[in-house]
C-alpha cells in the first residue's frame, strides 16, 4: 500500500483530480463546471487546474469512441463505472488527443490504481498503443443522442455536431457601440459576421485584450447575442430581462437605450451581472427575485426570456451536457418554460413584444412551447435582422442548429394575441 505521508509522483495529483472530475459528471449528474472546484481542492497552479479540465472534457467528447478501443483490447467487458475503464478513458484521451507521451499518460494513472486492476490497465493502454490505436475523423454521438437528434434535426445536423465538438472555437465579441465594429476589427485583428460583433482567435487572454478593461465589448457567442438584437433600440421604453445572469443581454438592451429592469434569481449571479455592468459603464436595475414569484411594478414595453433550458446548444463547449440531459430533464424544463412564458406575457404593455429563447436543441423547449402559448403569436424574425448564416424558419421564428463557433439556440419574438379575450 502506498504510503499517505509520501507526496504523489509529479503529475498524479491532476489525473486524480480529473478521475473525480468525470466521476461527477458521469456517476453523480452534476454540471462539469460547477465541479471542477471541488475535483481540484489542492491543487494550487491553475495550469494544473486548466489540465485537469482538458483531460475530462476531452473524455467527454470522445467518450463513445474511446470506449470502443477499450472495449476491443479487453477479453471480458468493464463495467462502465469501473475505475480500470475511467483510467483507460483518462490515459487514452492524453495520449491521442492532449499530446501525453503515451509513457507519460499510463504512469500517472498507474498509482491510482494501487489495490485495483493496475496490470489489467497497464496491459490493455499497452496493446492499444503498440497496435496503433487512433480516433476516428470525428467522435461519435452517443446513441441516444444521436437518435434524438436525428429524428429531430436530420443526418446532416448529427454530423454537423459531431464536427462542433472538436472545431477551433472562435471568440465572439458583442460591442457596446456597434457603430465602432470596424475599429474594433482592426483593434483585435478579427472579423464580424454583422454591426456589433466581432469575432477573433480562440487561443487568447480574455482580460488582456485591447477594450476589456474599459468594456467596450464582452464575450458572448453570437447566437446568444440575437435574442436582445431582435428587440431593437430601446429609445427609453422599458424592458425585463428574465433570468438574466451572467448579464450579456441585459448589456446588449442597456447599450440599445432600453430602461431595463434585470431580474436573478441567484445573488452571486446578480453580482456577476453588477460587476459586468460596471466595467462597461451600463445602468441597469437589478432585482434578486424568483421569476415564478416576483411581479413587476408596472407593464412594461418588452420583456426578454431566455429560460432555464436543458443546455443541450452548447454542447460543444460543455461536453457534459450530452451525458446528464435524460428525455425526462427535457420534459421538465419545458413545463417550467410554458409557465414561465404564460406567466411573464401578462406584464406586457398593449403593443409589447416579448423574445423567447433557449440555448437548447431541443424542439419541446422551443418550437413546442410557443405552439402551446395561447395567447402569444408570433411577430416573425426577417433575413436581414439576422447575420448571413443565420436564416430564419419559416414559421417566423429562428432555429439556431450548431456548427463550428456556433452554439444552438431557438428565439422567437411574440407579441400579445389580441382576439383573446
């Protein structure tokens, strides 16, 4: 047995770190990002910290596939919780996608293993690499996803989101002054796909940018970025932003001219938003309420909803999702839209639109829960309001399905049918 006063091999605290890590997600549920703080206690670098999350997210990502070549050195199948198949996932994904010295990979996981299957792991990563082993072009879906999607979206969507998850992922910008696009294109040597965006390398300091200190932009993908743009100048009318942390749209409505009253329902988020705010010298009131609860004071001229969604758009930044979203997570989270939908159209004005949207891709939490609101039609969303990538469904609203730097989303902008009564 390994001795508890002896410090870990260099290199061992991280795959421990990144066992847990993937132990919460897969075993536990929980949200990769909200458990990285915990997997990591005790490691005080931050480069080791970065590690330990690259290691479990690109597990996530090739998951199926690694599990495949697991599978194909293995005479008896491991169950898919055993510690021996987690470490091979760990050790594999290191060495075919982090650039691990395969010696390096295998060494730092074998220690974790004392009183377990150490030989049977050494033994499987060692066939796999003297035969070669690779991945495949692209990672698979997992079946059920796959599935899921397909019924839904198509062939040609599954494997444009087998392509999202692997895509160097550009860094979109929303500017507070859409009028300075070309400067700041020239400032940050990027592009923009439409007035207010800028799009630049991934690979870079967020904070030490040219603009940031100042808050002449923030990040934020641009497919999150339509939902606010789809309400227009405010010119001094007032506006809800439900759900509003981390504060992306509720800037983009400030910046607009509206008299936005942001609503939280978690008070770190909403200091979050206060802080965001603060760096880009924008005004908003921000209230630290339960949506489901709370009642404005007032009607108001617009109101932005982007609900408590499955998540399942941006997958291709958190992998995580793909492995906690169950069918019956999907069916919950859309009950909880339609009443919050139903609930928040009452605060509208006569005349006042309210945006609908979720970053998921899910039909149930989009095209679903405007099929069943009532008493909303929908005011349909124009080509031109849109960026040249993004065309808008027939039906009027706008389906955002993903592709490299693009996260899925569904927004849809309703206005108060009137022939109810």
């Amino acid at each position: 047995m390994p001795d508890p006063a002896m410090p870990d091999p260099i290199g061992v605290p991280v795959r421990r770190a990144a066992l847990k890590l993937l132990d919460a997600v897969l075993r536990r549920g929980q949200v990769l990002e909200t458990a990285l703080h915990g997997a990591t206690q005790g490691l005080a670098n931050p480069a080791d910290r970065a590690l330990t999350h690259a290691i479990a997210a690109e597990v996530l990502r090739w998951l199926p596939d690694l599990d495949a070549l697991v599978d194909s050195a293995c005479q008896r199948p491991l169950p898919d919780d055993a510690k021996a198949r987690m470490a091979l996932r760990s050790a594999l994904a290191q060495a075919l996608r982090l650039g691990t010295p395969p010696h390096a990979a295998i060494a730092t996981m074998l220690p974790l293993l004392e009183g377990g299957p150490k030989r049977l792991v050494h033994g499987v990563f060692g066939t796999l690499m003297r035969g070669g082993a690779a991945l495949p072009e692209l990672p698979a879906l997992t079946a059920d996803v796959s599935s899921r999607w397909g019924a839904h979206w198509g062939g040609a969507m599954v494997e444009a989101a087998r392509a999202a998850l692997i895509a160097p992922r550009g860094l979109d910008l929303t500017l507070r002054d859409a009028a300075e696009t070309d400067h700041w294109c020239a400032m940050l040597g990027g592009s923009s796909l439409i007035p207010g965006h800028v799009r630049v390398s991934g690979d870079v300091s967020v904070p030490e940018l040219p603009g940031y200190a100042e808050g002449a932009w923030w990040v934020q993908n641009i497919a999150a970025s339509m939902p606010a743009r789809l309400l227009g100048q405010g010119e001094g009318r007032t506006v809800l932003d439900l759900c509003a942390a981390p504060g992306g749209k509720t800037m983009q409505l400030a910046a607009a001219g509206w008299r936005v009253t942001a609503v939280e329902l978690s008070a770190a988020r909403a200091r979050r938003l206060h802080e965001n705010l603060a760096r880009a010298g924008l005004d908003a009131e921000i209230t630290v309420a339960d949506v489901m609860h709370w009642v404005p004071p007032a009607p108001v001229d617009a109101i932005l909803l982007d609900a408590p969604c499955t998540s399942t758009g941006i997958f291709a930044r958190h992998p995580d999702v793909l492995y906690r979203v169950r069918v019956q997570d999907i069916a919950a989270m859309a009950a909880v839209q339609a009443a919050m939908l139903a609930r928040a159209s009452a605060w509208l004005k006569p005349g006042g639109v309210l945006v609908y949207a979720t970053c998921s891709l899910e039909p149930e939490e989009g095209e679903g829960v405007i099929a069943d609101a009532r008493a909303l039609t929908i005011d349909p969303i124009r080509a031109d309001a849109c960026p040249a990538i993004l065309t808008p469904a027939p039906q009027g609203h706008l389906r955002i399905l993903p592709a490299p730097g693009l996260d899925g989303f569904f927004v849809a902008r309703l206005t108060q049918n009137m022939t109810i009564v």
